[in-house]
C-alpha cells in the first residue's frame, strides 16, 4: 500500500522577517545583542522609544539639578570657569546679578528643553553620519535607517543620567558642579581644573567611557544595515568623534 504524500513544508523564513522586534526588545538589545537591533532597523527605523527613555532619564537629571544645584549656581560656576571671571568681577553688583539671571534663565529653557534639542543634535549627526557613509564607504542607508541609529546608539547615556541624578543627591559640592562633565565616567575627573590647561582637560574628557561605548553602537548600526565591515564603520564615527572633540578644544583654549 502507497504511503500518503507528506504535506508541503513551507519554506524557512530568516529570523529577522519572522520574529519582528518590538520597541521594548530593540532597546533591551541594544545593551546585549546590538546587532539584532540594528538589523530590525532594516524592517523598521521608528526611533520613538530611545528619545522617549532618552529624554525622560535627561529631564530627571534636569531637575535634579534644578532642585540640588540651581541653575543660577551653574551659571556663577560657568563664570568662575571662564577667561571672563575677571571681568566678570570687576562689575557693579547689580550688572553681576542682571548677568546671572540672564543667564541662568537661558540654560533653564535650554535644560528642559532637551527633547527639543536632542532631535535638532541627533538630525545633524545623522546628516553628517549618514553623507559620510553613502558617499565615502558607499553605504546604501536610508537617511531615517541613520537617524535610528543615532537614536538608539545614544542609549548608554541614560547611565549618564542616572549617575548625575545619584551624585546630586549624594551631596555634590554645588560651587564644583560642572554641568558639562558631572559623571566620572572620562579621563578629565582626575585631573585638576584650575591647573590643568583647557585644551588638554576638554580632550581628556573626550575619553569618556559612555562616548566611547555610543561610537562603538554607531559602527555596529551602520555596519548591521550595510555591508561595511564593522571596524570601517567604527573608525568612521570614532573620525568624526575626535574631529569634533579637537575642535571643541580649541574653542575651549580660546575662551
């Protein structure tokens, strides 16, 4: 007797167009397995979720720093720092006073306006990223695949935030607060401020760990959505990283 024909097996499906990510699984991955974020990407560039994790973690630490620190003790640390402290000095107390409350009162709408401002940032770096890779490697990545991975590259900054958050409730000193390097996560917080030179403290704060793991996502993403090998990709954005850091450097030795 004939056996009876066994029934068609469909054909396999690559994992990435049969078991899509969700939003939540793209940003777990992105922490243990990049590559399987990136690669969704491919499927979907939303890239909603990591600015809205990115920007709520920001706001907590904005506030924190509104509450420990304040904004005007941010703007007499920004003086106290700057090559205009003596200057700054020299004037009658309420021009001083008429100083910081303009001051302060720009960085407050600067701070909690960081969703804003994080889209206008990571639309640049995307642009930048994104015309590099098309026309120097020959990359073949729409430029929204290259905003998501900004976005979600970005995503170790939410450590960031939550160790500023910590170390302000811990009982940071709010006179040595410096706003623009308040983790101890780069090379710059062992070294002294007052006597080392700006150009060399602004590069040692280029080596920061955060920075460096984000570059490394970077090179991982661009890689995942093209056939650039990952250590091309890498060296691309660890390029424009250093490019960018020399030349907030020197801004910083001039001012």
């Amino acid at each position: 007797m004939a056996a009876s024909p066994l029934p068609p097996t469909p054909a396999s499906v690559p994992a990435s167009e049969s078991a899509p990510l969700s939003e939540g699984a793209r940003i777990v991955d992105t922490f243990i397995a990049p590559s399987k974020t990136f690669t969704d990407l491919r499927r979907n560039a939303s890239w909603w979720g990591p600015w809205l994790l990115i920007s709520i973690f920001a706001l907590i630490f904005v506030y924190s720093i509104d509450r420990q620190i304040g904004f005007e003790q941010v703007s007499k640390n920004a003086v106290a720092q700057s090559a205009r402290a003596d200057q700054f000095d020299k004037l009658p107390p309420d021009q001083q006073e008429k100083q910081l409350r303009f001051t302060s009162t720009l960085i407050r709408y600067l701070s909690y306006g960081t969703p804003v401002t994080i889209l206008i940032f990571f639309a640049i770096a995307a642009v930048v990223l994104w015309v590099t890779f098309r026309f120097a490697t020959g990359a073949d990545v729409a430029f929204k695949t290259a905003y998501a991975i900004v976005f979600y590259a970005s995503l170790p900054g939410i450590i960031g935030s939550i160790l500023g958050t910590i170390s302000l409730y811990a009982g940071v000193n709010p006179e040595g607060f410096d706003v623009n390097n308040p983790v101890a996560t780069n090379l710059a917080h062992v070294l002294d401020k007052a006597t080392t030179g700006k150009f060399i403290y602004s590069l040692a704060s280029a080596l920061d760990l955060l920075s460096i793991w984000t570059i490394v996502l970077m090179g991982i993403g661009f890689s995942s959505t093209s056939k650039v090998k990952r250590g091309t990709a890498i060296a691309v954005v660890a390029g424009w990283y250093l490019f960018w850091k020399l030349a907030a450097a020197g801004l910083a030795s001039m001012s």
